[in-house]
C-alpha cells in the first residue's frame, strides 16, 4: 500500500475503507507497509473532522481483515474512541459499539 504522510493528502474514513479492501483483494502482503519497515512506523494519515490519525505500516493482513469485517458489521460510520495507552504513550483507537481493540490493527489518534 502506498504510504500518506502529508496532512493535504490525508484520506478521509471512507476512502481508508476502501483502500483497505482494495490492498486486501489486490495484496498477498503480510503487513500495509514495506517488508522491513520499522515497528510503529506511520503509514497512512487519516482525516476525520478536526482529528487526525495514522495506521502504522506494522498493520497485518490478519488485522485488516477484523477491521473490515467489523466495517461491513456496523457500517462505514464504525464509531472510532480513544483511549489512552499510559502516561506519554500514544492514544490507541478502538473501534465498534464494543470498542475492539484488535491487537494488530495499529491505528492511533494524534493529540490534538
């Protein structure tokens, strides 16, 4: 998948679903980002009303897949919530009416 760093280039929710389900169908891929690339690396912005987030290149395709099913579950509107990972951590995003926090799905929130 290709990587989006730049605020101006950021994907909206919707356009990040379908980028997911394209990268699932077209990719044998093991992660979104390049073989090798750093743990926690950001990957791809996401904006999201006055919210910013990043899914990190380290994402699986075991993760992608959760995330999209919970996407087709509970619609493209799939609420997102914050929560706080520890003190000077960084702020995970759980995703659904039972706020999932799939282990390998590595979106987090930007502090705002």
């Amino acid at each position: 998948m290709s990587r989006i760093t730049s605020r101006a280039a950021a994907l909206t929710r919707r356009e990040l679903h379908d980028a997911l389900r394209s990268w699932y169908a077209e990719s044998t891929e093991r992660t979104i980002g390049e073989p090798g690339a750093s743990k926690g690396k950001p990957w791809i912005l996401i904006a999201d009303g006055d919210r910013c987030y990043h899914l990190n290149a380290d994402t699986t395709r075991q993760a992608v897949w959760a995330y999209l099913h919970s996407v087709e579950k509970y619609g493209e509107d799939l609420a997102w919530v914050i929560r706080q990972t520890g003190p000077g951590k960084q702020t995970k995003v759980v995703f659904g009416p039972h706020q999932l926090a799939e282990h390998e799905f590595q979106l987090f929130a930007y502090k705002t």
